[in-house]
C-alpha cells in the first residue's frame, strides 16, 4: 500500500512446505488454531519401521535389478480354487499382472482379511512379487504424514523367510516379534520397551506378516506351520509365498484361513519377447533376433518353455548382456534338446557371467572382478550343498562351524589352543623363577602352582562372566551373534541392558555375581592390604559390569540387521574381551593374590589370569567359530580367504539376497542347481541321496495284509566319541602341560596325541562294529519297527496324523540322524501318548545320517499312508530338480506341464 492512499488488500506470498499457515489482517477477537493430533508413540514406530523396511527391501530390490525404472515383467496371476477356502471366507478373488502392481495391491486391500497365498512352480516371480508388493504398499503408507488418515488402515508389511520358525517351539507371534526385534533393534520405543510386541498386539492391524518360502521349510513343519498360522492369525492380515507342489503337498483338512489363492501362469511368448526386447540395448536387439523368432515359431518347445519362467527371463537377459556373448546359441536344437537342458544351462552361465568383466563403480571397494569366474561358481557350490546338507536356505556366518571340515578341525584347534595357553604360562612361569634367583627351595617350586592356579582361576572367571551375562538377559542365545552398544555410550548401555532384563533375572545374575567375586577375594581377606583389597574388588565388579552393560542390543540405528553388522559386533566384543574384560581380572589377580611384595609374580599371575579369561571369552564366541569355520573352508578349497567380502560381492550381483542378518541365495532353485553341479576336489557326494547300503535288494518282502517288509541296517555310532573328548582332553592337556613345563615338547604334544589317538580309535571302533538291524512293516492299517535288541514301535493309522522324515531328537536336542516320524492326532487313546508329548512327533525308525529314504520304502509310505505321508524337503534320486518331485499322486510330474494341461500350452 502506497503512502497516503486508502487502505487496501495486503498479497502475502508463501513459499515452502509447512503444516498450518495462517493469514490475516485485521484481529478484532480471538484466534483459535485447530492442529491436527500429534503421532502416537504406536504411530511413529509403525512410521520408522515403514521407512526402515523400505529402504531395506529398496536395495534389494536395486541389487535384484527388479522395480523403479527396470522393465517390467507381465506375469499373470489368476485366482486357485484347489487347496483354497471357500469363496465367501476369502471375500473375493484377486488377479492382475506383475506389471501393473497398484492394481494388483487394490484388489488385495479390498479383500475382508487382506490375507493373500503367492503360489507357482520354481522360479515363477513370487518372492519377487512379494517384494514388489511391499514397497508398493510401504510406498503408498509413507506418501502420507506420520497420524494422517490417509495412512491410516495400510499395515506396515514386513517380509521374513519361515526357514527359522519352527512351528513345534515356538508360537508364530512370539517368533514374528522376536525376529522384527533383532532386525529393527533401534525403533522408537514405547514405554521404554521395543515396539515390536506392541504393535502386534495392536487391534488395528498395524503389521502384516509376508513370509517368504513355506516350500523351503521341513515337509514335517508345513502343516503345523500352517495350523499355527491359523490359530495365531485370527483378523491379521498376511501375505505367503510357496512352491504348488508342496503346497498341495499338505494335508487336505490343512486349508490356510480366509486366504485368497493366486497363482502365476506360465510368461507367454509373446511377453517375453516383449520383455527381452525393452531390457536389452537398442543396438543389441540384433542378437536376440534367433531367440524371438524361434519363440515365436515354435511356443511349444523347449526354449520357449524355459522362457516361460519369471526367473529363467532375468537369467538370459543377465547371461547374454555382455557384448561377446551370443543368445543365438539357444535355438540349437542338438545342444539343448529339451527344456530342462536350456534351463540348466542359463543356471549354470548366471555366476560366471556376474563375475567377471565388470567395471567397478566409485561404491564398490572390492569390485566383483577380483573373483574369478571358475573360483566363484566353486566357492558358491560349495556353500549351497553346505546349505543342502542342513534342510536350510539362510546362509548364516556364525553357523558355518557345522561344516564338515570345520567339525573335524575343531578338536586338534582346541587341544593346539590348550597347548598354546600352557606354553606361555609355564614360560612365565620360568621367567619368574629365573628372576626370583632360580634354585630348588619352597618358594621356586611353587612357581608352576601359582601360575597354574592363575590361569585356570582366568579360564573360570570367563565361564563366569559368560553364565553372568546369559543369566542377565533374558533374550540371549548363546551362539547368536547381535549388534551391540558402543563403548563409547555408557548411558544408551546401561539403559538398554536395564530394557532386556526383568527383576528376577537381575536379581539372580548378582546373586551369581556374589560368590564368584568372593571366591577369588575370601582366599586373601587376610593377608591383602585395604587398599588393594578394595581395588581388586572394584576390577571384578568393573569386568561384570562392562561384560553386562555392553553386551545390551543396539537400539541406536533404525536400519535393519546385515550380516556386516553382526560381524562387526563380534569384533568389538572380542576386542573388549581382550582389551578391557581380560585385563581387569588380570589386575585384580595380580594384587589380590601377590601385592607389592613381590611384583614380578604379581606380574606374571595377572598376565596369565588376563590370556586365560580373555581366551575363555573368545573360544566361546561366535567369532572364534567363523574364524575356524573360514579357515578351514579357505584351506580345503571350498571358500575365499575374504569369505566376507566374497558374500558381499555375490550380494551386490544378486546372486545371494539379504535377509536381515543372513543371506540367500536368490532362488532356492539356483541354490540346488549349484549344490549338484559343482565340485571342490573333494570327496563329491550328493546330500540329496539315499544310503545305499541302508535297504539292501533281497531286505524287501510282501506281507499277507497287503503290505511290505524293509530289513534296514543302519549304522550304530559316528563321531560322538571324538565329541565327547573334547572338553576333558582342553583340561586334560592344560594340567599335564602346566605341571610338565614348557621345556619338554613331548611333554607338551603326549596329552593331545593321546586324546586324538584314543579318539581315532573309537570313532574307529564305531565304524567297524555291525550294523544294527531294524524290521520296518508298512501295511494299509499300521506302520511299526522292530529293532535289536528286541524293541517294537508300532502306531496304527488311525491314530496317526502325519508321517514324515525328520531330524530325531535326543534329550530335548537335535541329533546328526534321521528317522521316520509320526505325528499323532490329539485325541489318542491315553496309552500311546502322555500329557507332555501330547501331538509331538514320535519316531519310529532310523534310517541314518541322510534326510532322504530309499525309493521303495517312499512308495511304501505313499500308497499306505495316503495323505498323511509329507515327502521330504529334498529330492530323492540323483539330479532331481526343484521343478521335479515326487507327489502324492505317486508319478514325477513337471510343474508346468501340469500348468499347461490345466490351462492349455504356455504360449497361448
């Protein structure tokens, strides 16, 4: 307004972004400024997790090459009446393409339960799909403010492999909560707790479970996976993947709850050439000129039906990207034949062209070209058929001890750190003796006692601390590695270990804490000055309080668990192990035993008390099994020296996938592939066989109620002796080394001989012995064993609900065997079960160190047992593929040859 003219309207110009903004002239009464409700605490969590698990699942998705600007795959999926509930339970079908994910989500939301079941053959798009479907849904929460209502009523979806949940352990909500827990350590808390218990217990549905990989668990686990499910679900929503076979697999009365069934149809011909034509190059399309056309001409064969699969169509784009490479070599009709023969092929070509040829962006430190292609596809086999060997998919760098080179190293590792530990005690020993003027009286001879004394009150001590710390928390598994706080934050520690404990666990850790502080100070309550007493006393109290305090989880980053940062944690504990904890009790040995009287074995005694309880806490920790599993495996060809680095760099070239603190492979298909087609100079033998020697030709005999007979021998014992030697050989070696001295090698290396001696011989001994014997009978009304000596299990069929080839169990722990198991309904007669093991699994025979039985007593099981018989997760006979399984049918039937009998051929 100019000066001296009438008053007039006042333009204000705003800029920017802002909650509320206000614009006015002239006030002539009260202002009352209506704000939206702030966040709950419940909100922002939900929030924070929304955008942890989306940038999570987004750098997956970059590394899968999947989502954003890539192209698109138009992948149908069309409604499944069979194995699904009944139409007015699920409220609706749900169809749609893969390349039109918003619609697709829509019709999901619409349904009364949002609870949604992906199925299809290997390598049909589903864990894809649910990945899609998660940052589409995570897109669409976080495009709202935090309390908006237009987030309100999307769930955060929060996507997690079913290979770790065992449904007869633990309850699905207790493992969702746990897992979301150790994932999400640093989200924002509610009432001081983590949010995850919180929020699942909202009635609103703030979570929606999407589990990947129902196929990849245990057959025995499926159907009480899915029982467990319906009973923990209630009005959750839920998203599942699986394989068609095995979801068929299941028993019939096993229907997933107001669940929507869609599965993927075979890519037509049409589609991908569409797909293979927008992924490549403008000037590369020359080159997939053969492919298209014999695609186009011939729908029906072989390569058109391997091009069929979401998976096969990403491999031949990733093979044949590089300029050299030619795709025309697919059309030849002699070198591939058949579909199974391009698809073993494209498996095959996918790591070697990965690794190799590649220039290395600013981000990669390790590019993946410092691997070369042969080593890569070796080291990769041979960690897939370790992942075989354990019914598993998570690749997991604290359990690759359970390697077989790493369990036969890890007996001479112990006895050659028992003999190492000696060595430099009685060298301490010596030195202090030489320095206290050597001779032959009281005082020098009792030199190797003190220091003996010293190192073993060391290595109690660390089993001391180690029991402390398990007491404390109540969350801890021993073995399970977790990101840890800081030393360098002693409040955020004190708080969160405070947050992980209750009263009674910490009440019973100080109990703990009490006799073992006063068993290294009563002894010298006399003879200590004040002084040094109470110092002694406040370096014990400090090593319990730092072993506590710092082992509390995380909960500063918000950012979800990688495998680098479990890692890492395991460094810095070993670190504060050997920099902080060990030397503590050092100090407080040293002037509570010694004082300054005589400083030299005061010392040595600390020095020694220092390597024994610094070495206890790292022998115990998962670090020290990854190194002997790392050094074993880099020693026997089977791994790099940088295994890390190496599983980093098959993470960046989306051959592994990383879920949470673990990887995998990015298609159980590829891991299987992998496992039978490659060879690390060893002794090659195939996990996925049968022992031959289990059922011997003439062990079969027909019974006269219509059944069959199977004379098994399986073998009586393995390594357990060698096992079992273990901890007495470490002590055993400890106390003749110390009391020998370190002046005789003989001395030093007897103990470990003869413990690996004896140890040879009666894993020998086991070997050697005759196999036991054990009458299996298979008939239409029962199945029963009788073994030697003369003991007879026997369950009728009726009383059975499940039967299957699992792990067996012994005293409340897994074994290395396996046998034939039955479930039992619940309501038995009271005589074959009790009230403890009531619908647990029961064994019936064993049938030795591999999951997988011989094909006569399978056909056995299959025609007696009907649909009570769950087949194993694993083929049955050599070169089997995941696209191939035994059903209950009692054929081998290719997946999408059942697809293209159901729906027509896979280019129409």
């Amino acid at each position: 307004m100019a000066d001296g003219q009438p008053g007039g309207d006042v333009n204000n110009i705003f800029q920017g972004t802002a909650d509320i903004v206000i614009q006015f002239r002239d006030n002539f009464g009260e202002i009352h400024v209506h704000a939206p409700p702030s966040a709950t605490p419940p909100e922002k969590s939900a929030h924070a997790l929304a955008e942890a698990v989306h940038r999570q699942w987004r750098e997956e998705a970059k590394a899968w090459d999947v989502g954003g600007d890539r192209a698109a795959m138009a992948v149908r999926w069309a409604p499944r009446r069979r194995r699904a509930d009944h139409a007015a339970n699920t409220g609706g079908d749900v169809r749609g393409r893969a390349d039109q994910l918003a619609d697709l989500l829509t019709a999901f939301l619409t349904l009364p339960k949002r609870r949604l079941a992906l199925l299809g053959p290997a390598g049909s798009g589903k864990t894809t799909l649910a990945v899609l479907l998660t940052m589409e849904l995570l897109r669409r929460r976080l495009a709202g403010r935090v309390g908006d209502a237009t987030t309100e009523g999307l769930p955060v979806p929060v996507l997690l492999s079913l290979t770790s949940w065992d449904p007869d352990r633990e309850e699905f909500g207790a493992w969702f909560t746990r897992r979301l827990a150790e994932d999400h350590p640093g989200l924002p808390r509610i009432d001081g707790r983590h949010p995850a218990r919180e929020l699942w217990s909202t009635s609103g549905s703030v979570l929606l479970p999407v589990l990947d990989g129902l196929d990849e668990m245990p057959g025995a686990r499926r159907s009480a996976a899915v029982k467990a499910l319906n009973r923990a679900l209630y009005d959750r929503p839920l998203i599942i993947t699986s394989r068609t076979a095995e979801f068929d697999a299941l028993s019939p009365e096993t229907v997933l709850g107001h669940t929507a069934v869609i599965e993927a149809r075979p890519v037509t011909a049409t589609a991908a050439v569409a797909y293979l034509t927008h992924s490549a190059a403008p000037d590369a399309s020359p080159r997939w000129e053969p492919v298209f056309a014999e695609v186009r001409e011939r729908p029906d064969g072989p390569l058109a039906g391997a091009l069929s699969t979401p998976l096969m169509l990403s491999l031949a784009r990733t093979v044949y990207a590089r300029p050299w490479s030619e795709p025309a070599e697919l059309t030849d009709r002699v070198r591939f034949p058949s579909r199974r023969s391009v698809e073993d092929h494209l498996l095959d070509q996918f790591v070697p062209s990965v690794f190799t040829g590649e220039i290395p962006s600013q981000d990669r430190l390790d590019p993946p070209r410092r691997w070369s292609p042969s080593h890569a596809r070796r080291h990769l086999g041979a960690l897939a058929r370790h992942l075989q060997a354990q019914e598993t998919t998570e690749l997991a760098w604290w359990r690759l001890h359970r390697t077989p080179a790493a369990r036969l190293a890890a007996f001479p590792a112990l006895v050659l750190l028992g003999v190492t530990l000696s060595a430099l005690a009685t060298g301490l020993g010596r030195r202090v003796r030489e320095a206290s003027g050597g001779g032959t009286g009281l005082l020098a001879n009792l030199v190797p006692l003190q220091i003996s004394t010293a190192l073993f009150a060391g290595v109690v001590t660390g089993m001391a601390t180690q029991l402390l710390v398990r007491t404390w928390y109540a969350d801890h598994r021993f073995g399970e590695p977790r990101r840890t706080v800081s030393l360098l934050r002693p409040v955020a520690a004190a708080r969160s270990a405070w947050r992980h404990t209750t009263r009674l666990r910490a009440l019973s850790a100080a109990l703990l804490a009490v006799p073992i502080a006063a068993g290294l100070e009563i002894p010298v309550l006399h003879t200590a000055t004040p002084g040094l007493y109470w110092l002694g006393t406040g370096c014990v109290t400090a090593a319990f309080a730092v072993a506590v305090l710092f082992t509390a989880p995380s909960d500063a980053d918000e950012n979800a668990t990688t495998p680098c940062a479990l890692l890492r944690a395991e460094h810095a504990a070993v670190t504060r192990a050997l920099l902080v904890i060990g030397p503590l009790f050092g100090i407080a040995s040293g002037v509570l035993h010694y004082g300054p009287d005589d400083m030299s074995m005061a010392y040595a005694a600390g020095l020694v008390t220092w390597l024994g309880a610094a070495g206890m806490l790292i022998l115990i920790s998962p670090w020290s099994r990854w190194t002997l599993a790392r050094t074993t495996l880099a020693l026997t060809g089977q791994a790099p020296w940088a295994l890390m680095r190496f599983l980093q760099d098959a993470h960046r070239q989306g051959v592994l996938r990383q879920v949470a603190g673990t990887y995998q492979f990015r298609n159980a298909w590829l891991q299987e592939r992998l496992a039978i087609s490659t060879s690390t100079g060893l002794r090659n033998r195939s996990t996925s066989l049968y022992d031959e020697r289990l059922l011997a030709e003439d062990g079969i005999t027909a019974t006269s109620d219509g059944g069959w007979a199977f004379r098994l021998t399986v073998r009586r014992g393995t390594l357990a002796p060698v096992k079992a030697a273990l901890p007495p050989a470490a002590l055993f070696t400890l106390g003749v080394a110390l009391r020998g001295g370190a002046s005789e090698p003989a001395r030093l290396c007897a103990p470990a001989a003869l413990f690996l001696g004896l140890g040879g011989i009666l894993s020998g001994l086991s070997w050697l012995l005759p196999r036991r014997t054990a009458d299996l009978r298979i008939s239409p009304h029962r199945i029963s064993c009788l073994t030697t000596p003369k003991r007879e299990v026997r369950f009728d069929w009726t009383h059975v609900a499940e039967v299957t080839v699992r792990r067996s169990r012994g005293r409340n722990a897994e074994t290395g065997t396996y046998g034939i198991h039955v479930r039992l309904h619940p309501d038995v007669p009271y005589g074959l079960r009790t009230p403890r093991d009531k619908g647990a699994w029961r064994l019936v025979c064993d049938i030795g160190r591999r999951p997988v039985l011989p094909p006569a007593v399978e056909e056995a099981l299959r025609d007696c047992a009907a649909e009570r018989w769950i087949p194993p997760a694993f083929p049955s006979v050599p070169g089997d593929g995941p696209r191939t399984r035994r059903t209950n049918a009692g054929d081998t039937r290719n997946d999408f040859a059942q697809w293209e009998k159901e729906f027509g051929p896979s280019g129409s």
